[in-house]
C-alpha cells in the first residue's frame, strides 16, 4: 500500500522538525494521543474496528480525540503531529495546533494562529499561500431563518453551485440571500470580529470567503482554509470551536503536500518573525 516508506518519512521528517522549532518558540506543548480509542459518539473521523465485541477508533480526527480526552477545564496551547484516517486504511499525516480555553481573547487566539500558519509557510519557503476566511455562523442563521435543508445546502456551497441554489425549491428571499453569501469574496464583510482580525494580520494573503466551509460540525463559527496558489489541493485549514463554554481555536497542515511544495533551501531556513 505505501511505497517507499523510509524515503518519504524522511521528507516528511524534514518539514515537521522545522514546524515543532516554531511551535515551541510560541510556547506550544506537544501532545502524543493512542493510536485507537474506544468509540463514541464524540469521534469523528478514523476507521472503526471492532475487538472483543469493543468497537474503537483508529487514528480519528485529533481535534475530537483530544476533547474527549480533557478531564478538568484548563489551557492547552498543543500541537500534535498525526497520521489521521478518514474511513480507509490509507491516512494522511498532519501537524497542527489547538488553543483551548484560557483568557486569551477569542480574536487574539485567531490572529496568532494565522501569524503561526504565515510563519511556518515562508520558512518552509512557501511564499504564495492564500488564507480564505469565512463563517459557518452566517450559514446557519439563513438557514434557520428560512427552514432550509442543511445538507442539501452545504452541498451547493461546497461545489460553489450557483445552479444548485437556483433550482432549490426555496423562498426567493431565501435564494437570494444564499447566493449574496456565495458570492461574498473580498478584504471586508461587514463582521466586526473577521474585520478585525483581517485588519491585524494585515497582509495580502488573507480574504473573506464565505464559501469556505470546514467538514466536522464541531465548528462554532469562524474557518479558515490554506491555499498555494498554484497548487490543486488545499494545505489545511481549521476553526473555532467550544469546550466546556470556553472559545477555542486550532488548525492542521498536510505534511505530504507541505514536503512537495517546500522550496529546496530547507536546510537553510531562517527563523521568521511570526508577527511579520
């Protein structure tokens, strides 16, 4: 199933040693979670066995294994490096962070995060990424003022339909309110807190997309993907969620697609400002 193992490990080895350097100056404590876990219904992700008439979960999404495995309210400020599965035996690796709890302000945790995400793509000599930034909050408000049907919605949003939304069998106000959203892409949106925050990180890599959606419903609100700009498939992304009342925050970047798109001066990486 997986040629070349060592040689890709060492690719993969190369760009995760220089992430942790970043992580740590940040003050970001690793974490090491089981590969399986029982199952429940707080998962998501991973690839479901079963054991002794157990089912568990094999390498499920970190963000869910780490909630529930928190036993008392306290900050966490980790990063983890992970194979993660999503239904298949074949996984992808990640490195990624999550900020829970704390009296950091919500914004603050975001803005540092995107600094983070900036700093660890230009080390990595990555300089043309996009971070698109939406908010699933404004989705579920249309939808709920409107009785809508979440899926079939989130369906159009995800392939960026226009036609889909129009053959909707929808209030008009509705379709067109669902379509305003869609075609909302700029450096503004009229949201004090991605206003704000846009506004902090201040560069041009940073914008509004309110057709950014993330997959797992354990998002509250604010998302953001990570793209280059020439390259098909996105390098990460991640979100706001709660735990225990608290906001919180994290992301995830795919190691493979960061080792194919690292620029050949690795070895040579400068540390980078992650206020720049």
């Amino acid at each position: 199933m997986y040629k070349d193992t060592v040689s890709n490990s060492f690719k993969l080895g190369k760009v995760a040693r220089i992430i942790r350097d970043i992580f740590y100056r940040l003050d970001y404590s690793e974490i090491f979670l089981p590969a399986m876990d029982k199952f429940s219904p707080e998962l998501r992700g991973g690839l479901k066995t079963a054991y002794k008439n157990e089912f568990y979960m094999i390498k499920p999404d970190v963000t869910s294994h780490l909630l529930s495995s928190i036993m008392k309210e306290e900050e966490l400020k980790v990063f983890y490096v992970s194979e993660v599965l999503e239904g298949t035996p074949k996984g992808t690796w990640q490195i990624g962070t999550e900020w829970i709890g704390g009296k950091v302000a919500l914004k603050d945790k975001i803005i540092e995060q995107i600094s983070t995400v900036k700093a660890i793509l230009k080390s990595l000599g990555i300089a043309d990424f996009l971070i698109d930034i939406g908010s699933l909050r404004k989705w579920r408000e249309m939808i709920d003022q409107y009785d809508l049907d979440r899926k079939i919605v989130y369906e159009a949003i995800e392939k960026r339909s226009f036609s889909a939304m129009g053959s909707m069998d929808i209030p008009e106000a509705a379709r067109a309110g669902l379509m305003s959203l869609l075609q909302k892409r700029g450096k503004t949106c009229d949201d004090p807190l991605i206003d704000g925050i846009i506004s902090a990180v201040n560069d041009d890599c940073m914008m509004v997309d309110f057709g950014t959606l993330r997959h797992f419903d354990y998002y509250d609100d604010i998302v953001i993907e990570i793209y280059a700009r020439h390259h098909g498939k996105m390098i990460g992304g991640g979100g706001q969620y709660m735990n225990r009342g608290k906001d919180c925050f994290g992301f995830a970047l795919d190691l493979g697609i960061l080792s194919q798109l690292a620029s050949d001066s690795l070895n040579n990486c400068q540390e980078v400002d992650t206020n720049d």
